[in-house]
C-alpha cells in the first residue's frame, strides 16, 4: 500500500511540474507586441520627461519565422514609425540591432512579468546608465 501511495504522490508531482513549466514562456515569446514606454531611469533618476516627453513613444516586437527564435521591431511615438530593425535574445539578454546605424544598437537585460518588461542597459557605459520600463498595450 506505501508503494501505491508513493507511486500516485509521484505521478501527481510529477504531472504538476510539468504543467507548470509547459506553460512558462520564453523571453522571445513573452516579448512578441507592442509595449508602451512608461518610464525612463538615467544614474537613479527618472529622466522619462526629457525621453518620452509626449508620453506616446512604444515597440513592436514582430516575430519573423526566417530570424531564428528572435524576430523584427519597429519603434516610435504616437502613430509614427521612427525606427526598425532585428531584435535577438540570448538567456535573459535582447540585443537591438537598429537600422538607424551601429551606434543606435544596444544591449539589455531584460525581465517580463506578465504585462510589465524592465530594461537595463548592458555592455556599453553610455547604455549601461539607463533603464527603460514599459507596459504591453
């Protein structure tokens, strides 16, 4: 009887794990839409006035099927357009890699949680002062 009750404590423990990590997505899932800017920190300081002035400015996230697990992005404010490009996550990592030119691309740690993502600028020293905050629309 211990050996049936172990079995079933086993099955069962092993089928809710399953589910749980079947339904956890990866970054390159959770990033794909739009996402409205909510904030801008620079050095601890909010600096959202100064970058999203309008309180209008957004990405795209686009998944593209011949851009293996990552995808194309367009960004801007209001309804226009203002950049584009390829967008690449590795682990926790999205590299932008913008079509305004080599010194618009950037690195950064991401994190989503539901329908809140947090950016915080890696690699470079200028990228590394700033985090971005923005909400799925």
């Amino acid at each position: 009887m211990k050996k049936i009750i172990s079995y079933f404590v086993l099955v069962i423990t092993s089928l809710t794990i399953f589910t749980f990590c079947a339904k956890d997505k990866s970054l390159s899932e959770q990033i794909i839409g739009k996402w409205k800017m909510t904030k801008v920190m620079e050095l601890s300081e909010d600096v959202t006035a100064k970058h999203n002035p309008d309180n209008n400015r957004w990405i795209s996230f686009i998944n593209d099927a011949e851009i293996k697990n990552d995808g194309t992005f367009e960004s801007g404010s209001g309804d226009k357009t203002e950049n584009t490009g390829k967008w690449f996550i590795n682990k926790d990592e999205l590299f932008i890699d913008s079509d305004a030119g080599e010194d618009d691309d950037s690195y950064w740690q991401i994190t989503i949680d539901e329908d809140k993502m947090h950016w915080k600028g890696q690699h470079f020293e200028f990228n590394k002062r700033f985090e971005i905050f923005y909400k799925k629309d």
